[in-house]
C-alpha cells in the first residue's frame, strides 16, 4: 500500500509581517492620535488641537483665554510663561523678552537688530562671534539666543495642548510670515526641534488663514476661479495675500477645493505695535512735561516707568478703536507719583499719518505680484487685531474700491484653525475632506555656476551662467533637477536668491544675504574613470523646496548610459513574467522606456508648473542646460549653442530620433491603428538592444552663506539645556503642589475636628492627639517648609494621613450607612417578589427550575440573615471603634443577590414558552375569523401518525441563488462582538400564543 503524503499548507511570513508592521503602526499612533497648530504672532499666539470626538477646538490657557502672550520671564531660578510673564513685565523688564520673533534668522549687523535695540533698551544683547548673531544677556552665566527662547515658548505651548487634549502630543503645524525667507525658516524649524515637537509643515499664516475661510465654505467653491484678497495687519507686520479658489480635478479624490495664491505683498514694521510705541512715546512726553519744574528723571530713563506706559498705550489703542477719547492714567507711574492724561482719536491718528499712509502698500504690491487689477477682486476680508484700528480700515477702504470690507471671519483664530486643519490632514490619525492647497514663493531661487568656453579656436574664457531653479510666484512644494553637461572633473556651484527688485532698499537691507549655499561636488572624475565605455548624461542635481519653503538639495548623481543586446534564448522565465505583468499594468515594453527613475521625476519636475511665472522661460533654460552635450565625452563637440535654447533642444531631438527609429516606428505605426506584418522568423529572434543606465552618488559639501545653521552638538546642547529647564520647572510645580496639599490638610482636617460627625466617632484625647501633631506641622511648614523638598514634604502629608486614618474612616461609614442600607432593603423586597412570582408560574409555562428558584431562596435567606446579624452586632459597638458593619461588604452583597436576579431574568427573556401538547382524537379546531389567508395557508397538515410536536427539528435552509433579494439591507451589528442572528419566528394566528421547539427552552 502506497504511503499517503499529507501535504502542508505553505506558511506565509509576509503576511504576519504585514500584520506585525501594520500593528506596530497602529501602536504608535495610539500615542499620537491628537495634532496642534501653533498661530504664532508677533505679540500672542493660538493653539488649536484636533483629537478624536474633538474636530478643531481653540485651546485655553491655564487663566481661560484663548490667546496667550508670547512673553518669557527668564531668572536664575525660575521662569514665567504668558499672562504670568506678561505681568512680570513691569517688575522685572529686562528678564521679560517679547517680540523676540524680529532677531530670529538675523545677523548682528541687520537694521531689525538695532530697531530691536531702540524699542527695548532695557534688554543686552550680546554678540555670538560663530554665527554672527545676537543672544539676550540675562545675566553673568544666563544668555539664551532667540531660536532657545522660541523653543521655550513652543514646549509651552505643546504643554498647554496637552493639558487641554489629555494625551501627549508631538505633531505640530506652526504658522509663519510669508515674508519669512529660508534663513529664518530654518531658524523656527531649530527652535521646534529644542522644543521637542516634531513640525508636520510650517505654513504661511495668510495660506493658513484662507484655508480656514475655504473649509467653511466649500460648498460655495465652483470651477469659476474667485479671488479674494486678505489683509492681515497684526502686531508686528502687514500681510497682504490674494487667494483664488476653484475646483480642481485631481488624481486621487476627483474634483476638489483648490486655493492658489497669487499675488502676496507685506511690510515689515507696520503694525499694531508701532502704534503702541508711538502712543508711548506721546504719553511720556506728557508725563514729562507735567513735572518739567521739579528737576525730575526723565521718565524713557525707566525701564519699569516705560514698561508700564507701553501697557497703557496699548489699552488705549484698544479703546480709542470704539471711543473718541479717553483717559490715560497710571498710579505711581514713577517715584511714586501718579499719571492722568486725556487722548483722543484725533491725537492719536495724527502720530500715526505716517504709518496709515503705508496701509495700501501691500496691496499694490500684492496685485502686481498677481498681475491683477482690484476689478478682479471680490471680496477683501480683514485679518489682524490692528485692522480694528478706524483709520485703517477707513484708509484701505479708499485704496481697494470696494463698498464695505469682509469682516465675516475670527480675525484672531481662523489662522489658527486653517493649521490645525491642515495638520490634521498631514497626520497619519485622522482623514480630513481634501482641500488642496498650493503656496507661491515669495523670493526666486536660481543656481549660478561658471564653466569654460571656446570662443575661438585655441581661445578659451569663462562663461557665467544663471538657471532659474523655483521662480517667484511659482507654487510649492515641488522638485526640480538640474543637469550640468559640460564637466567631466570636480567643480561647485552657487544656490542664491533671484532677482528681488520688488523689494526696496531698506527691505534689502533687512533681508540679508542673498547668497544661499554654494555646493562642492567630489568625485565627478573618479565617476568618468568607473565608466568609460558609457556616454555621460550629466551631473544631475535633486533639488526640492518643502511644504515649508525650505529648499534642500536632495542628492547629486552622476548618470552613464549604453546600448545592451539581449537574445531571447537568455531571457529568464522571471524577466518574461514581470514584463507580462508590467503590461498588463499598463508598462511598456519598448526599448526606449527609461529603466531609472530619475529621468522620469525630471520629466515630471521639469513641467511647466501651474500658476508658475516665466515657467517657459525658466523650463528652456533647464532643458538647455540639460541636454547640451557634454565636453570630453567620445561624441564630437557640437557648435556653441546661442542664447536661446531651441536649438540645443533640436540637436537633442534629432539625435534620439537618430537612436531610436526602429523602437519608435511599430509605437507610431500603433498609435495610427495600423499593425506590422509578422516578421520572419529570424528576425523574431534578434531582440532590438536596449539602454542600460548607471548612476553614480557624487559626494557633495554645502558650505552656507546666508547664516550657519547651529551645529549638532551646540544644538544638543541647546535641547538638554531647555530640558534642565523643563525640569525644573516641574520639580517646583511638584514641589509647591505638595506644600499646597499638605497646607490644605492642615486647615481642612482642624475644621473637621469640630464638626459634629467627627466628634461623634473620636474621643477627646484622640481629637487632641491630632490637633498636636496638626500644630506641630502648620509650625514647621512656616518654618522651615520653604527649604523642604517635595520629598520631605509629601511624607509629611503621609505621616498626618496615617493618624488620621482611622477617624476619617469612621465618619465615612457612618455617613454611608443610611443610603446602602436603603439600597439592599430595596434589593431583597424586590427579589423576595420576583421568586414569588415565578413559583406561581403555571407547570406547562415554567421556565426555571427548582434548582434555579432554590438556590434564589437559599442568597436571599443568606443575606437577610446577614443584614440582620451585622446589623445587630454594630449597635453594640461605640462609635469610637472600629465599625463591623462596612459599606464595602453591603456592596458586595448587593452584587451577590443581584446577579442571581439578572441571571434569572434574561433566562426568562430569550427563552420561548413550550408548545401546548394535543389531544390526537380532538378535531382540529378553526382558524379565528381574523386570520388572514397567509396565515391559513403557512399551516402545514402533518403525515398521519405524526404530530406537530413530534415533527423533527430541520436545520434552517441554506441560502441559494434568488432567496434574498438584492437589494436587501445588510444587519447593523452594534457593539464590539458580532452576534449570530435569530431564525424569524413564523406568524401565529391571532390570539394564540406561539409555539416553541422542545429544544429552544
């Protein structure tokens, strides 16, 4: 007999690969499952969370307010976090750093630098000899630079959304400046990383604040493109954004929402703060003036004094922003004199003509950036809190045309909601409605490099050459590659800004560098020695520029080429099944087709992009420089290509054409609708030959011109030395928490000692052994408590726990006894009632047995006696002792009984009452007359010799093709388990009970 081989089911390690990875993921995110946004302003920020069952919220802060100051109070000991900072301000103002956000990304020598200088003498700055920035001197060993001090205001913030969100949190999107160039975007996205957070995209605050206005109004977006302009004057600066929203249709999703910005313009310093400082000025002036003949200090010499008037001033802006005048006034503004001036609206737009005259120049930059006109525009909504100003919207009003200015919007949260909107979609944990969003670039960047040309024979000089790389307006994020065909040996070139005429001087100024990087290549050589059989397709450079704006230069790759013949007889099994398998996907089998995926993301890339300006231009000159032929290769030099590109682009034409007529032909022929004739058969044996691509890494070293970036290990340090800080700001918030427990317990517990409860269950030397030890511990608390630490302190609040245990414990049974004892009283009436009825219950109708009703007497009996017996022995005790009868032990009763009750009653809901037995001489009886024919005709006449109650129990049918409709509904199962449903019931006659199978009970 032949052994029988059991074959095995093939295991399959990938699938519980993908189940582990998918698990692993799932396990993170459980950790992440809640996102913030940070609105970052000049003067305050917002931060908005999303979390499971909390779509997007604003967060409040631990004071209630849905804004918290960007104010730091830094000391030797301690610091101060927003309103409480804010405050500190006035004691301490040189420790007290706000509107720092001016010095992020600035070189000493910048003009902000000493704009910042002017505004708040108050504050040292000292000078970082490395990177040629600034650092705030606190003191001797206390200097911070202003990227730690914005981390520090980021780990708040992420503090405050943990608290609000009750989970941890490390994804964030943060909302910067449009003007922002690369050199302070870097300078956020440091600051983010001291702080711990992990930055998802950091997005324009105009792009963040049109987004929002598109998400609550999706519904009115259509394919006819709107414009809408946003006018955004904060604190610190003025933005100016035209939006356009359309629907697009995208790969992905269909048709969806789309906004692009167009056009963007901005100042600066025109804001709500300069006004302030204007309105300060003007108040200390008056301050001084009323006490010109007493030979007083001149009040700007105050830090203290001027801090309080800035405050001043900018509660006066507020309220001359609805009033025509108001009263300024200050106690014991300075030596103890106080300060009381009126103001009106009058006064205070005339110190400010000159900065509302510079109210509509974003706008004019803004539509000529877009190449719009104010026709265009439909609507103009106002962002900001300066926009509340009168005379600035009075002004843009005049410069815009328009009968009334858009106000339709949260001016202080909505960017603040459009990022917490679009950190929710970037995050892996939620999926949001597509929206898509496509940012322009503010400034243009280029790649300049230099190379050797053949004016003449024998005659060779420089040639500059400048490739535009990202032009201005053009949208992001997006990548670009750029060839350099003429270098066979190691060089570098030059990442800089482009053209920036739209800026004016003093905005050039403040601007800095507009050299960027400039990337040394090593290696190039050593390439052209590895291939030298190949012909070189250039030195291809990766560039991208993020959802951030952050450009970064992804790789640099040296590409060869060659034609490979392959026969058919050495073509495996495997390569015929990926080619079968790529055609049926769609691939292409031609010997043309690209096998590297460089070319095809250059394709990709080298498009013209949408809304780009000068996109045509731009793409001829990086397919000229991409397909110019190289120098030093085995094909012959071609001529100098003239300025333009075309015929660069023709040679490269002609030459694939020249390459590649027999792979191209049989395409075209099928593109056509016609098919070749069968070849013979000895040409189907020759296989056309085929490109081969090889690709070599090419070392790179960027050497950063605008402003180093910090090094690793001064970041590292940066980021332990916050996290010093961090701790200890949450050993002093533990240690004062205890101090306050134990303080608390103090008074707490010397008030309950007169309570008539407590001296109920204690006796008198008892109540004054407590109140000594209470004493004892208030005593050291004020005296030597503000030296304890949080240890000493917690085992002091144990040690006055444990003695007063006992007591506590008394009282609260005592207090608890009333209500549980009510409860069982309750529990074992009801359930002495319920086992009386269902001994009642009828032979043929009963569905518990003996045993069930038996052992519900035998619980109910127990716990009677029990009551009774506890209950019984408790009176006998004093109160002063320890009580018998505890709460704990009615509960467990009660649950005891209780779940006997339940058992009983779902047994008597699911169970079917049995079916009545018949007598087999009765007649049948008649259907009533209300019966319907349905009824009548589902009776079924058993064969003779067999009853209904005997008839043996089939199994439900199976479903066959036809025996549901199609368009049934599915079952909604609810709760985390799926339960088996339950056969229908057939229609019984009316008034007779239905019948139950014998083996349903």
């Amino acid at each position: 007999m032949a052994a029988t081989v059991r074959r095995q089911r093939p295991r399959r390690p990938a699938c519980w690969a993908l189940m582990t990875v998918l698990l692993a993921d799932l396990l993170a995110l459980s950790d992440t499952l809640a996102v913030m946004s940070v609105d970052l302003g000049s003067e305050s920020m917002k931060v908005a969370i999303v979390k499971p069952g909390v779509p997007m919220e604003i967060v409040l802060n631990k004071e209630s307010r849905r804004k918290t100051p960007v104010t730091v109070t830094l000391k030797e000991n301690e610091r101060f976090f927003g309103d409480s900072a804010a405050s500190m301000a006035i004691k301490n103002p040189k420790a007290t750093l706000r509107y720092f956000q001016q010095l992020l990304g600035k070189q000493e020598g910048n003009p902000h630098v000493a704009l910042y200088r002017a505004r708040f003498p108050e504050h040292e700055l000292g000078f970082d000899p490395q990177r040629q920035t600034v650092h705030f001197q606190i003191g001797p060993q206390l200097q911070f630079s202003p990227e730690e001090v914005l981390g520090m205001v980021l780990n708040y913030s992420r503090s405050l959304a943990e608290d609000f969100a009750e989970q941890p949190i490390k994804d964030a999107v943060i909302t910067v400046p449009a003007f922002f160039n690369q050199a302070e975007r870097r300078a956020v996205l440091q600051a983010a990383r001291m702080a711990g957070l992990k930055v998802l995209q950091l997005i324009n605050d105009n792009t963040a604040t049109a987004l929002s206005y598109g998400v609550f109004r999706r519904k009115d977006i259509n394919t006819t493109a709107q414009n809408v302009m946003f006018y955004d004057m904060g604190s610190g600066s003025t933005v100016c954004t035209i939006v356009t929203y359309q629907t697009v249709k995208t790969k992905e999703a269909g048709m969806q929402p789309q906004l692009q910005v167009r056009g963007v313009g901005f100042d600066r310093t025109l804001g709500g703060l300069e006004m302030e400082l204007r309105l300060r000025e003007h108040l200390a002036k008056l301050f001084n003036e009323q006490r010109k003949g007493q030979r007083a200090q001149d009040v700007r010499e105050n830090p203290r004094a001027m801090a309080k008037l800035l405050r001043e001033a900018n509660r006066l802006k507020t309220v001359l922003s609805a009033n025509a005048d108001h009263m300024a006034q200050i106690e014991g503004l300075m030596d103890d004199v106080d300060f009381k001036a009126k103001v009106t609206r009058a006064e205070f737009e005339e110190l400010c003509a000159d900065l509302f005259e510079r109210v509509p120049g974003p706008v004019q930059q803004a539509l000529q950036s877009a190449e719009m006109n104010l026709d265009e525009i439909e609507q103009v909504i106002l962002v900001g809190g300066a926009t509340r100003v009168p005379k600035v919207q009075e002004v843009l009003l005049k410069a815009v045309g328009k009968e009334e200015l858009g106000k339709n919007i949260n001016a202080d949260e909505a960017a603040a909601m459009g990022a917490v909107y679009q950190a929710a979609a970037l995050s892996k944990a939620f999926k949001v409605k597509p929206f898509v969003v496509r940012d322009a670039v503010i400034y243009p960047i280029l790649v300049e490099f230099t190379r050797e040309v053949e004016d003449e024979p024998g005659l060779r000089s420089l040639k500059h050459n400048k490739r535009v790389l990202f032009s201005r307006m053009g949208p992001y994020p997006q990548r670009k590659v750029i060839t350099f065909n003429r270098y066979n040996r190691d060089f570098h070139f030059h990442v800089n800004y482009g053209d920036l005429g739209f800026l004016g001087p003093e905005d050039l100024r403040v601007f800095g560098s507009q050299n960027l990087t400039t990337v040394k290549l090593r290696g190039v050589g050593e390439s052209f020695k590895k291939y030298p059989d190949y012909e070189s397709k250039g030195i291809k450079a990766h560039f991208s520029l993020d959802e951030s704006g952050v450009l970064s230069l992804i790789r640099v790759e040296s590409v060869f080429e060659t034609l490979v013949e392959d026969s058919p007889e050495e073509e495996s099994t495997l390569t015929k099944l990926g080619n079968t398998i790529s055609s049926l996907f769609g691939g292409s089998s031609a010997p043309d087709t690209k096998e590297n995926g460089t070319d095809t993301v250059q394709e990709e890339e080298e498009s013209p992009a949408e809304g780009s300006k000068d996109e045509p231009g731009e793409q001829a000159e990086l397919k000229e420089e991409a397909e110019a032929p190289m120098e030093g290769t085995s094909q012959p030099p071609p001529a100098e290509p003239q300025e333009g590109a075309a015929p660069a682009e023709e040679k490269a034409t002609e030459k694939e054409n020249e390459e590649k007529p027999e792979a191209q032909e049989p395409s075209q022929k099928k593109e056509a609708g016609l098919e070749a004739p069968p070849a013979p058969e000895e040409e189907k044996k020759q296989k056309p030959a085929r490109k081969q691509r090889m690709v070599e890494e090419i070392g790179v070293e960027l050497v950063v011109l605008d402003l180093p970036d910090l090094a690793e290990d001064e970041l590292a340090r940066s980021v332990q030395k916050l996290q010093d800080l961090t701790s200890r700001d949450l050993e002093k918030q533990e240690r004062e928490k205890a101090a306050n427990s134990l303080e608390a317990f103090i008074f707490e517990t010397q008030d309950k000692l007169y309570q008539p409860e407590y001296r109920e269950v204690s006796t008198e030397e008892q109540r004054e052994e407590i109140s000594g030890k209470l004493g004892a511990a208030s005593a050291w608390l004020e005296d030597e408590g503000f030296g304890a630490s949080t240890a000493m302190l917690k085992e002091k609040l144990a040690e006055l726990r444990r003695l007063c245990n006992s007591l506590f414990f008394r009282a609260e049974e005592r207090k608890r006894w009333p209500e549980r004892l009510s409860a069982l009283d309750s529990l074992l009436n009801h359930s002495s009632m319920f086992l009386k009825g269902a001994r009642l219950i009828p032979e043929m109708e009963q569905v518990f047995t003996e045993v069930e009703m038996t052992t519900l007497e035998k619980v109910i009996n127990e716990t009677w006696a029990w009551k009774n017996a506890t209950v019984a022995e408790q009176a006998k005790l004093p109160a002063t002792e320890k009580p018998v009868l505890l709460s704990k032990d009615i509960e467990a009763k009660m649950m005891a009984l209780d779940r006997e009750v339940q058992y009983l009653l779902n047994k008597a809901k699911f169970t079917k009452p049995r079916p009545r037995p018949k007598d087999k001489n009765a007649t049948r009886a008649e259907p009533p007359l209300n019966a319907s024919a349905s009824d009548q005709a589902e009776k079924v006449i058993p064969p003779a010799g067999q009853t209904e109650d005997t008839k043996p129990i089939s199994e439900p049918e199976k479903e066959t093709a036809g025996s549901e409709p199609a368009d049934a509904e599915p079952l909604e199962l609810e709760g985390p388990g799926v339960v088996p449903a339950e056969p229908e019931q057939e229609e019984q006659p009316a008034g007779q009970k239905p019948t139950l199978k014998n083996d349903e009970l």
